[in-house]
C-alpha cells in the first residue's frame, strides 16, 4: 500500500484540480492570444514562438556568417543588429525584441531550423521539445518503479498541469533540452556510468550554472570518471565553436561579464526570474544593489554548504532510496543557485518531484509521503501565482510611484520545500544512528 488511502487521495485530487484549473485559464489565454494573430503578432503584443525567435536568430547569423555581430553592443542597446534582424523578420510593429544571448556553438545547433520559413521550424521545434519532454518520461519510468504504474501519455498529460511546463511550451524554449540532460546524468549515475553522466552534465556548457551544485557534489565524492567526462564535454562544446565561429566566441567571452547587467534592466522582466539572484534583486535592489549581491551570496553560500553537509558523509549509493532523496534535494536547490532561471525553466522540477514520489514508504508510517504530497500542490500553486504576485507589486508601486521591496513567494517556498526533505533526510540519519538500522524506511 504506497500511499495513506485517506489522507494521500484528498491530497492528489486537490492537486490534480489545481493543476486542470491552471491548466485551463492559461491554455484559454494562450489559445485566444494566437487566434487572434495579426501576422506573427499574437493578440497580446508578443511574438508567436516566444523565445525561438532569439534562437532562430542565432542559427541566421551564424548561417550568414556575421555571428560576432549578434553579440556587438552599440546606442545604448544590448544587441541592435540582432533587434533589426527580427523587425525585418516579424514586423516593424515590433515593441520589443528576443536576445539571442546563447554561446555561440548553440547558434550552431539551431542553424537547420534558421534555413527553413520562421513558422515551419517553430513547429519543428516544438516538437522536437515534446519528443525530448516524452524521453525523458520513457527514462524515469525506466528507473522509477513508480511512474511504471501510470502509461508515458498520462505522465506527459500531467506535466502541463505544472504551469512552468506550460509556460516552456509557450515561449518555445530549450528547457527540455536541459531536462532530458539532468534526467540522463541522473540515470547514468544511478545505474554506475559515472563517465556518461559526465559527458551528459557536460553537454550543459549552454548553461552552465545550472551544473555548478551538481559538479560539486561530484568533486565532493570525487567521482573523477564523471569529473573527466564531463571536462572533454565541456572543451569539445568550447571547441567546436573556437572552430566553427572563433569571432564569435571571442566577442561573447569579451560580452559575458555584461549579461548579469542585462537582467537587472528596467526592461527585463525581472520578476520572472525564480532564483535567489531574482529574488534578491526584487527584494533590495531598490534599497541598495550591492546590498541584493550580498544577499544572494549569502542565502547561495548557505545552500552549498547545507548540501556538503548532508552529502559529505553519505556513502555513494550506499542507501539507494537515501541516495534518492539526497540527488533530488540537489536539483531543487541547484537551480535556485543559477542567476538565471526564468520560471519556464522551473520544469525542471519535475525530475526531483518524479523522484520523491517514488520513495516508498511503510503502511506503518504515512506522515513523510502525506507532507512530500502536500508540498507537491504547494509548490504547483506557488509556481502559477507567484509570477503574477511580483507583477501586482510592481504595478502597484508603479501606480503610486513608490519604491519598495518586492516580495517574489516561489524561491522561499521551493527553498523550503527542500528543506523539508534535508531535515527528514537528517532524522532518517539520526534514528538510523540510534537504532542502527539497515535501510531508511520513511
């Protein structure tokens, strides 16, 4: 008997219909945004395929060979050639414009898509990301006992009642990529195949913050084959772009320092950053910048050192389901370290909450799967109204020409949604110490 049969089903049936609700109002607006299109406008001012357009505009430099220009700054704009590109592209109505901000061995990988008509590869795009989305379901189910009980269809179902899931499917962006390659890398460890875990890990040289907690764990527990992998991963990425685009990726190392900058304008959308970098800007940056840089120093600092400690004495997969739990906890908390995480990128959780309801528990015991359940359905409301909270904020302030702190909810709540499970992962030791247990059984 996985779960409480009581307890457990009001839970699941208050967050599938959260979920169906969510789902609903914003699968509504985003449908009426596009049928109502003028040309590849959407009724709401944006652009159909969202963020693909920063990445077609990558593989269109780099196919006409003048990517360096994609990242030359001149007039006060981050990236005008870029923003011309794209007027001339979709419409000289255009109010603003998609950044390709990427390394440039990306605009390498979305050049097939820039050589087709900009709603063809849109559409292929999209579906590439689904199949990438549907794999990385075949590989959990492949390694979770318990998403075997449920068909790949109705797991993928539920991924849209996650908002952030919807709002990568949205602006078209990458984050499949990035969850297929923590799902890999976690697979790859879990089964013993450091080297391939590495060179999965690697692969993120895209992005490469979001390795940062992962690599630490694994310099902590010197899983050197994954360590070496995942380092002729990263220099082969480095390399192709050297020597495919050696222009380019001398003017992004040069351009790099200034992207933080970036995300700290007046005309970034700020508050959809869900990160304690996001979170601190929205929080103090008003009161005093330097004061906001410490801030996320300090509450990262405090995070890395959290997860030292509870994996420094953990034996590498001694205790698999501890093991689990530990590895999930480290994907929640390292995507909060990353300065950018837009709240696309929060499907990403998706993998530490498919790992967590996989922790079987006794018949004896039902509190820890009734909280992880609970804080399931916290964490799918927080992450559909939080956006919206920091927004009223500012519209209010904004209105009343005031300057205050903004409270963004997300990043506290996750933060705490993993430290739910570092302190029972911490009981779990202590009572095992005390009673010298063989397995956790929470």
């Amino acid at each position: 008997m996985p779960y409480p049969p009581e307890r457990a089903t009001h839970v699941k049936a208050y967050s599938l219909w959260s979920g169906v609700i969510m789902f609903s109002l914003t699968a509504g607006y985003y449908l009426f945004t596009i049928l109502y299109s003028q040309g590849l406008i959407t009724a709401s001012g944006s652009v159909i395929g969202g963020d693909f357009l920063a990445f077609y505009t990558g593989g269109a430099f780099f196919n006409q060979g003048i990517l360096e220009k994609a990242y030359t700054i001149k007039s006060g704009l981050f990236f005008p050639d870029q923003e011309e590109f794209q007027r001339a592209l979709i419409s000289n109505d255009l109010t603003g414009y998609a950044p390709f901000i990427n390394p440039p061995f990306m605009a390498i990988f979305y050049s097939p898509l820039a050589r087709l008509p900009y709603l063809y590869a849109f559409f292929l795009w999209q579906i590439f990301n689904l199949s990438l989305l549907t794999y990385s379901i075949s590989v959990l189910r492949q390694e979770l006992a318990f998403l075997q009980r449920f068909h790949t269809y109705k797991i993928l179902a539920c991924c849209f009642l996650f908002y952030p899931t919807l709002g990568w499917f949205m602006y078209a962006q990458a984050t499949p990529i990035i969850l297929v390659l923590y799902t890999l890398c976690f697979q790859s460890l879990r089964k013993g195949n450091d080297f391939k875990a590495g060179a999965y890990l690697g692969l993120l040289a895209f992005k490469p913050q979001l390795a940062i907690a992962l690599a630490l764990v694994l310099l902590l527990k010197w899983r050197w084959r994954a360590l070496l992998s995942g380092l002729l991963s990263l220099i082969l990425c480095l390399g192709i772009g050297f020597l495919y685009t050696p222009d380019a990726m001398l003017t992004y190392i040069e351009v790099s320092p200034k992207l933080l900058g970036f995300l700290r304008a007046e005309s970034y959308p700020t508050w959809g950053i869900h990160s304690f970098f996001g979170f601190s800007v929205l929080l103090l940056e008003n009161i005093n910048p330097v004061l906001a840089n410490a801030f996320t120093y300090v509450i990262s600092g405090i995070t890395i050192f959290l997860l030292y400690w509870l994996w420094r004495d953990l034996e590498w997969k001694g205790d698999l389901k501890r093991w689990d739990l530990t590895m999930a906890l480290t994907f929640i908390w390292g995507i909060l370290i990353s300065p950018h995480l837009f709240y696309y990128d929060l499907t990403i959780l998706l993998l530490p909450a498919a790992i967590i309801l996989n922790y079987p528990v006794s018949s004896n015991d039902y509190k820890p799967i009734s909280l992880s359940l609970w804080w399931l359905s916290i964490i799918w409301l927080v992450c559909f109204l939080s956006g919206f909270i920091s927004i009223s904020q500012i519209l209010l302030y904004d209105k009343y020409q005031v300057s205050a702190p903004i409270l963004q909810i997300s990043t506290p709540v996750i933060f705490f949604w993993g430290l739910s499970i570092f302190c029972f992962l911490r009981q779990k030791k202590h009572q095992r110490n005390s009673n010298n247990p063989n397995n956790i059984t929470g």
